[in-house]
C-alpha cells in the first residue's frame, strides 16, 4: 500500500514508519519538526515538511494513497494547561485539516493515535473502551474530539477510521537500517528519565508518593513495547472499514509499580540509580491498568515484550 505517515519523525511515528516499510509498504512522512528529528525519518520514506493545514491536500492530491496513519500532535499535558488553544488548534485544528484533505483527495482509510488520556481518571480497572471518557486536561479532551470527529466523518464521508489509545510506550526499535526511541525535549516518560540517571544526565530520579494502596506504595502503570504497538498498527490499517469508526485500547494488560520500572532499570544499566521521595502529584491515580482483550480478540494481536525488554532496549538505544 501507498500510506502517508503524519508525524513520522517522532518516537512513535518514526517506529510505526521504518515497520511499514519493512512489510513493503511505500510510504511517505509529513512532518513540521516542531517536535520530532528529521534524522529520525527512517531512509527509503519520502519526507515532506510541513504541518497538516499547509501540505496534507498537497501531498495527497493526486498521488493514490490507500491510507493515512496520523501521529502528529501536541502531546505534553503540563503545556495543554497552561496553554489550551495551542493543543484545540494544533491538534483538533490541524486533524480536520487533514479529514477534509482525506475527503477531498479520496482517501478513505486512516489509524489514529489516539490516547488513554481520554478516560481521564478511570471508575475501575482494567480500563475497557466502554469506560466513560473524561478527559483531565485540554491534550486528553483534544484528542477525545478527534475521536468524535472521526466517527462523524465515518458516517458522513465513508472514511474507515480507527483509534488506538495507548497507555505507556516504552522500548526503542533498534535494527540494521537504524535505530529509533525516545529523544523529547521535554521528558516526562519514566523510563527515559530513570535511565538519564544511569547515563550521568540527571542526579536522581523522583518518586512521587509513596503511600498509595499499592503492593510497594507507588503508582502502578500500565506499559507497551513501541514495537508491539507498531505491530498493532499493521492490523489496524488492516481492519479500517468504510463507515464504521473502531476504538481499541493498546496495553500490556500487566501494571508495573514506579519502584518496579526503577529497580529493573538498576539492573539493566548497572548503575545505582539514587531515587528521592517527593509529594504526591494532584491527578495521579494509584492504578491505570487497562484491558487490551478487544484488539486481541477481534484482530489477533497481543503485547509479545515485557519490561525488561522494553528497559533494555532504551537503554542500548539511549547510550
């Protein structure tokens, strides 16, 4: 297939990227660099630069795409606060410019990342996509609208849409065409930000909260491999139907304590990895668990890397 990858110089959109193009696929990346690496763009990806509202019509005119995977977006939810409108228009904004050059142009398949960030703080887990979206803050409530703007663009356009919600990412894809992980300018994933430490970048890292109703007090989340989740995209692009708008949590389905993913890190760099207790943060529920039963059931796909693996694989690839 001839697939355009928004996005495809981030972490995530770099991966599913250098995946496409290992199982065949052409593909082409558009991406502003606002966020994301032009090195990352994996070779053999045509790379257009640009944001969705200057170049999606342009780039999808005319040049028989069976398919969009978009993963372009404003994704720090301390920003989305303080800064609102950057995440309505750069996200929800930028998305419709996108759907309508879909619309325009044709093409009527796209695999959205969307996020567990619209479920907000969860009644119960594990998370199931039935649960009730709430999103906290303006990047979760941004993404949820996509979600609606796409099952509404399935009913009235024919488009074939489906949303992914990831939990935590984590892992890197390392191969002989190039490696591919985790390079934000601001960090706010644990994994990166605990091998830091090892590396000599940071001091310590910080635990926030050690008196939750956990087994070891620290919150306990739920984590996926990026390989593992840009495997699931394969199948989503797959199983995108004219019409029909499908939502499936990506997981791991197994939660790891904050002391956990540091103490596996300790083993896996070698290093100490001094760790300070700090307060709470307000919003932080104790458990996000979530159920990826629906992708496995209804498209075969199951998480294969558990976090030792993923810890590994950042680590070769932060060093």
């Amino acid at each position: 297939m001839k697939l355009l990858v928004t996005g495809g110089a981030g972490y995530i959109g770099s991966v599913v990227t250098a995946t496409l193009l290992e199982a065949g696929h052409e593909v082409a990346v558009l991406d502003d660099l606002s966020t994301g690496h032009g090195d990352a763009v994996p070779a053999g990806a045509r790379f257009v630069r640009g944001t969705l509202r200057e170049a999606a019509f342009e780039v999808l005119h005319g040049a028989g795409f069976d398919a969009v995977l978009h993963f372009a977006a404003k994704s720090l939810v301390g920003e989305s606060v303080q800064k609102p409108g950057l995440y309505w228009d750069g996200n929800l904004g930028e998305s419709l410019a996108l759907l309508d050059a879909m619309r325009r142009t044709g093409v009527s398949k796209i695999v959205f990342s969307s996020t567990a960030a619209t479920y907000g703080e969860p009644e119960s887990v594990p998370v199931l996509e039935t649960e009730p979206t709430r999103p906290t803050n303006p990047y979760g409530a941004s993404k949820l609208a996509i979600d609606t703007t796409l099952a509404e663009y399935a009913k009235l356009h024919g488009i074939g849409g489906v949303s992914l919600r990831y939990f935590n990412v984590a892992g890197a894809m390392l191969t002989d065409r190039g490696n591919h992980g985790e390079r934000h300018t601001v960090e706010t994933h644990l994994i990166p930000n605990v091998l830091a430490v090892a590396l000599g970048t940071r001091e310590s890292v910080s635990i926030f909260g050690t008196d939750y109703p956990t087994p070891d007090g620290t919150c306990v989340r739920d984590y996926i491999h990026v390989m593992d989740l840009a495997a699931a995209h394969l199948l989503a692009l797959e199983a995108c139907t004219p019409g029909v708008h499908q939502i499936f949590n990506l997981s791991n389905g197994n939660g790891y304590s904050v002391r956990e993913v540091i103490e596996v890190c300790r083993e896996v760099s070698g290093h100490p990895i001094p760790a300070v207790v700090a307060p709470r943060r307000k919003g932080d529920p104790a458990v996000l668990v979530a159920s990826s039963d629906k992708i496995q059931g209804e498209l075969g796909w199951k998480p294969e890397r558990d976090l030792r693996t993923m810890v590994a694989d950042a680590w070769a690839f932060l060093q």
